[in-house]
C-alpha cells in the first residue's frame, strides 16, 4: 500500500483486495459509522445488534463490494462517504425492521423504507458476522495455496474458472477442493 495512506490509494487498493486497506479504511471511518449508525438507530433498545453491528456490516459489505467491482463509482474519500452513509442507513433499517416484526413484539405499522428492507436478500449483521468469522477462521487453516483455490470458489468462481485462473488443469482444482473439503470436514 502506498505509505501516504491516501483514501484515493486505500480505496484502489481496497478493490485490489488488500487487506491493509480494509484496516486503514476502518480506522478512519469506523467512529463516524458508529455514530451515524446509532443516530439512524435512534433511541430503542438493542437486544440483538447495537451500531456498532452495523457500522461492521456496512463496512464488510463495503470491503467485499469493492473487491468484487460492485462501486465503479467509488474512487476517493468524495465517493466513499457517500456510499458508507447509503449502506449504513440500509443495514439500520435491516435491523430495525428485523427486530420490529411481529413475532418478535413488533407489529408497527410498515414504511417505505421498512417495505424496501423486508425486499432486501441481505442477511441480518449478526449473521454476516457470524459467516464471517467462521470464513477467516476455515482459511487459516489452509496452506496459501489451498486458501487461494477456497478464496476463489467462494467468490463464486467455478472449477472450470479457477483452472483458467491459475493455469491448472480441472482435475488439479477438483482434488485440491477435495482435500479443502476435508480438512474442513476436520474442523468441523
């Protein structure tokens, strides 16, 4: 990463998947999602997700879209404020209609917005964690090889694409996610 730590640099290095940039990005941003996720929160108790489970969620779905080119917008700090604030306001709503609905002691009447979450395929922040920690947590357990190869597969890449990445055959994909599968299996 370019050691002026820039946000233009951060962000291009962010969608080239670095993770240095993810931990730069989050140092900046994080206190300012905090409290932009607890004033979009408002003032309700937080028995399954506070903003700070926000904040994470907005800024994993940030890390992750860039890596995957989802903001061809997004290229300086006059881009990326904008977009954390849009993706914070959804995960706020996401949660707030979550914990509104009706066989959770909700039963509020639904809004545009709350409407707009219960459409959403976005899983709730604590299961995005969740999801995430166990992901880093399997990976580590894989030689840089075997971790590129599960990298890629769950970036949703088929073997038949994976092969043409690295310039393997198939078959040497289909048994190294043999022994991934495993190794997995082991931990399990």
């Amino acid at each position: 990463m370019n050691p002026d730590g820039s946000v233009t640099r951060c962000i291009a290095d962010l969608k080239a998947g670095e993770a240095t940039a993810a931990e730069r990005l989050w140092q900046g941003y994080f206190q300012r999602l905090v409290g932009l996720a607890r004033t979009k929160l408002g003032p309700r108790a937080r028995p399954l997700a506070d903003e700070e489970d926000v904040a994470l969620s907005a800024f994993k779905s940030l890390c992750l879209g860039a890596a995957r080119g989802r903001f061809p917008e997004l290229r300086d700090r006059d881009n990326l404020w904008p977009l954390l604030v849009v993706l914070t306001a959804h995960k706020a709503t996401d949660l707030i209609k979550y914990e509104q609905r009706q066989k959770r002691g909700g039963g509020q009447q639904l809004d545009d917005a709350d409407l707009e979450a219960v459409l959403s395929r976005e899983p709730t922040p604590e299961f995005s964690a969740m999801v995430a920690e166990n992901c880093v947590r399997l990976l580590d357990r894989l030689q840089p090889a075997l971790r590129q190869i599960a990298q890629l597969r769950l970036d949703g890449y088929t073997n038949v694409e994976i092969a043409q990445r690295l310039r393997c055959a198939l078959r040497s994909v289909e048994r190294r996610l043999e022994l991934i599968r495993r190794i997995w299996k082991e931990d399990g």
